[in-house]
C-alpha cells in the first residue's frame, strides 16, 4: 500500500460521505455504510502493525485522509482518524494484549475514552475497573474499549501511575446519550463498567510511552513505533479540524461567487469579504502545513534511529492544539460573512461552524495547556507532565 493508493482509496469515498451528512447528524452516530466502506477500503489500517495486516504509513499520510474527507464531513472525518489512531495505540501494548484484540480477526476496531474518571483497584494479576468513560467516538463500531485510570499507588509518595486499560464489550455497556450541537455523528457515547477484570499485560502507562519504553516495542520496532503516543495522538482530533476548516473555505468561495448585496454589488468584489477570506486561508494554510512538516520531520528522526528531542515534542504538541485554535478563528471569520443564510440547516457552513468548535471543545484541543508546555521548553525549565 503506497501513501497514493492509500489517499486515493480515501478520496474515492468521499462523494458518498458528502451525500450522507445531513443524515449522519440525524443518526448521531456512523452510518453502516461509511464504516463498511472505511473497512473495505482498508482506511482503518493504516498506522497499524504490518503484522496484523496493516500498512505501517507515516501518520502524515493517514492524517491527510482525514483532513480530505473532512472537507465534507467532520463527523465522519473525526470516526478515521480517532478510531483508526488506536490501531497505532494498540501496538505499543503488550505482544499478548494485541493478540487478545487481532488474533482471530485483525479488522476489530478499539474505541477510547482516556480521561481517567472511573476507579481502579489493584488484585491480583491486574486491577478491577468500574466506573463511567465519556466521549468513546464511534464506539458501535467497536469490539475493545481503551479507558484512562489512574492506578493506586504502592507507595505514598509514589508519581501518578495513569494508564490506557484494554477492555472487551462483553465488560461494558453503551449509554447512549450523544444528544449535541456538533460532531453529531460521531456516537461519542459514554462506556458504562460495572465491574472488570483487566489483567495486568492488558494495560499501557502514559510513563512509558513518555520514555519510549513501551512493551510493544519489542514485536513492533519500526520507525512508525517510535514515535511518542502525545505527539501522534493529539493530531487524530486536530485533523478533522483542518478538514471542517478547508471544506468552509471551499463552501465560502462557492456561496460568495453567487451572493449580491441589495444594491446589486457583488459580494466578492467587497474588500472586507476578501480581506475575511485571505486571513482564514493563512490560518488554515499554516495549519495544514505544520501538521504535515512536523511528521515529516519526527519520521525522518525516527527513521534514522534517532530520538526526537524533547523541546520539539513540546513544540509538535503547542502545534497541534494551535492549529485546532486557527480553525476556529478561520471558520468564525467565514460564518460572520455568509450572510443570514448561513444559519439555515442546508447550509454545510453551519455544520463546519459547529464541528470545528465541537472539536475545539475536546480537552486535548486545549491551547492554554499546550503553550504551558511549550513555554516551559522554551525557557529550558523541566517538563510538569510528562504526556507530549
């Protein structure tokens, strides 16, 4: 599979994907046909391990995907890239908690909810898991669950152990209370455990992606596997972002040829409405751009066995949660001056304006937290959190 063939299977799909939004949002959740037609394309497939049939792409190149089919669809964008990311996440698990998900069947996909809101209790080969996850997209899709927890420490003065714990759907239930103004299908629903048993090998400490240490690193050792969980994650949500984003700047140019003020002035001729246009394009541009650069550059660094640094792991995070924040701004700008149409529910500039502050809403879009990080680096101060 060649990074061409791979966007081409992508953009294939993506009339059909166009079709299906309004009836996405209706449906709060992927329609069986966009799934199904991710799972024939292979499109879930592509940052996953060669040795469970997939592609091992540079996440660049399955970022893209997102960010195209975005162009039309934000929901569906958001499903690719967050569900798929987790193929990637899995292979940095143990060899045995790989084989529990991909051994009979390698297309099963995991959804996620990290944050670690349930309780965890330590017994005897692992912890018990019990509790409430928010916000696992796509998860009528998927046969796994990755959930956060935080695990109790032996010692009282012992660091946060905070952990990605593997969980079967025969364990957890679906609550389905995906009632919102935007992402609206991505079935972002909550997970429900009343009690699991989650053995010790079927979890992963954010310390040791943070050290590059991870246990799958000892089946899985290609540059891809090298990379750190903070920094390729983040960008499954920034992606969709730039996607909303360029697909209301196409929309904006399309409905702006058209448009004539009640003088008779045609609306692209207003140096205001251009002025709007140039300044969202920047943003969206720069954007774009830094997602693409950086990956480039960790996979060239990974690829000649060398570690990435850590003041530019703080630098590809502070990007990530920037770019999210110039989509926004570029969206708003654009919705200010689409005129009174822009509200009506056929108008696909509404959609973007909701998604992209939806996405923005997502607590790893956060600027403020990533500048904080990126700061501290600049200034050669010590890392406070050690998830980038």
């Amino acid at each position: 599979m060649t990074p061409e063939e791979y966007l081409n299977r992508a953009r294939a799909l993506i009339p059909a994907i166009r079709e299906r939004a309004p009836y996405m949002e209706q449906l709060r959740r992927l329609p069986d046909e966009t799934f199904k037609e991710f799972q024939e394309a292979g499109l879930f497939r592509a940052i996953q391990p060669k040795r469970y049939g997939g592609y091992e792409l540079d996440p660049g190149v399955f970022f893209q995907a997102g960010v195209e089919i975005g162009t039309v669809c934000g929901s569906s964008a958001w499903c690719l890239t967050v569900v798929g990311v987790h193929n990637w996440q899995l292979g940095l698990f143990p060899l045995q908690a790989q084989e529990d998900v991909w051994h009979e069947d390698s297309s099963l996909q995991i959804s996620s909810s990290l944050a670690p809101t349930g309780t965890v209790e330590r017994v005897d080969g692992g912890f018990l898991l019990r509790g409430r996850w928010s916000f696992s997209s796509g998860c009528d899709f998927c046969q796994w669950a990755v959930l956060g927890g935080t695990v109790p420490p032996v010692q009282e003065d012992a660091p946060p152990d905070v952990r990605s714990f593997l969980v079967p759907r025969s364990d957890y239930i679906i609550d389905d209370n995906w009632h919102v103004m935007g992402l609206c299908g991505t079935g972002s629903k909550d997970i429900v455990v009343e009690q699991a048993f989650v053995p010790e090998y079927r979890t992963l400490s954010y310390l040791d992606t943070f050290y590059l240490r991870h246990p799958g690193g000892a089946v899985n050792d290609s540059p891809l596997f090298c990379l750190p969980f903070g920094v390729v994650f983040p960008y499954a949500l920034v992606a969709p972002a730039i996607g909303v984003a360029l697909g209301a700047l196409q929309h904006f140019r399309e409905q702006a040829r058209a448009r004539v003020f009640r003088d008779g002035a045609r609306v692209m001729e207003d140096p205001f409405v251009q002025f709007r246009l140039a300044d969202a394009a920047a943003e969206v541009d720069a954007a774009h751009a830094r997602m693409r650069h950086n990956f480039a550059e960790m996979m060239a660094l990974a690829g000649a066995g060398k570690e990435i640094p850590l003041e530019s792991r703080a630098r590809y995070r502070w990007d990530a949660a920037k770019a999210t924040a110039w989509c926004v701004q570029a969206v708003d700008r654009l919705f200010e001056a689409s005129g009174g149409r822009a509200v009506f529910l056929n108008n696909p500039i509404q959609r973007s304006w909701r998604d992209v502050h939806a996405i923005r809403a997502h607590a790893g879009n956060n600027p403020d937290k990533a500048a904080l990080i990126f700061g501290r680096s600049e200034f050669g101060l010590p890392p406070q959190e050690l998830r980038f």
